[in-house]
C-alpha cells in the first residue's frame, strides 16, 4: 500500500474529482432525455389538438352545408 499519507490523500481527492464527474455527466444526460421526451409530449399534444380542431371545423362545415336553403 502507499507508505506516505500525502500521496494517499491525493489518489482520494482525485478519485472523488473523478466520481463527481462522472455524476454530473449522467446528470446531463438524464436531462437531455427528459427534455426530449418533453418536446415528443409537447409536439404529441399539439398533434391531437390540431386533429381535434380540425375534426370540428369540419363537422361545423357539413352542419352548415345541411342547414343552407338549396335553390
């Protein structure tokens, strides 16, 4: 084992360096997932919403075509 206490100290201050950045880049990357999976839930949404719109403009269309007089 290593006989002087200084060099010791040194290898755990470099390990503990190493272990905080090792966290921090899982840290990163923890949140690119969650932005992305947020940015799939945003654009998912908006998706639906504008299926929903569209499939309401289109009933109020034929709703107005039915209740047009013919001549």
């Amino acid at each position: 084992m290593i006989s002087h206490p200084d060099i010791y100290q040194k290898l755990i201050a470099s390990r503990h360096a190493q272990i905080q950045q090792e966290m921090q880049q899982i840290r990163m990357l923890a949140q690119v997932r969650h932005r992305r999976t947020l940015i799939r839930f945003t654009i998912g949404s908006l998706g639906r919403l504008l299926i929903a719109l569209g499939s309401y403009m289109q009933h109020s269309e034929q709703q107005n075509e039915a209740s047009l007089p013919s001549s």
